[in-house]
C-alpha cells in the first residue's frame, strides 16, 4: 500500500494487480475506486467506480449509488435501494454446511 497523492492510496498484490482508492478528505470516506478490468470483448479498460452518495445502515457508512465508467465512458449506473447490516445472523448459522 503506497500513498500516491494526498487523498490516493494504492494498493496491489504480488501478482501485479493493484486498485487506486480516492478518500474525500472532509469526510474520510471513499470517494472512486481505479482500476484495470477485464473487459468482455477488447482489451483490459481502466474502470473507475465512483459512490456518489452514501447511507447510514446501523452505524456503518456504505455507498447507496454508484457510477461505473470503463474506458472513460459510462459504463453503468447503480442505486441500492435497501442494505442491512448485522440482521440477526447467529454463529451458529455460519456453521451449518450444505
């Protein structure tokens, strides 16, 4: 994980990926995320997901919509419509197998 610019983390593996995170400083929160994505016909593109707003779902701040751009252009469009966090999973839930 390197700090690339004043606001950029970058973080990759060691098998050469690696994605570029961009936090709004005021509200320490993830503004994009960069990266090389395989694409569906063509060459690997530049992806940028971009969280235009988020909610607050029992304490936690998650990304309520976001833009996809791949190539530069308007890839898709995403607005979550409910999100829940910590419903009532129990640990013995996890536990059972198929």
């Amino acid at each position: 994980m390197n700090a690339i610019a004043p606001d950029t983390i970058e973080i990759s593996d060691k098998a050469g990926y690696s994605t570029k995170l961009v936090v709004d400083p005021a509200s320490g929160l993830p503004k994009k995320q960069i990266y090389t994505g395989i694409a569906m016909n063509g060459p690997p593109a530049e992806v940028e997901e971009i969280y235009n707003s988020f909610a607050d779902v029992n304490g936690v701040k998650l990304p309520s919509s976001t833009t996809v751009l791949q190539g530069g252009k308007k890839f898709s469009e995403t607005k979550i419509l409910e999100t829940k966090v910590n419903s009532g999973l129990k640990m013995e839930d996890l536990a059972k197998k198929p």
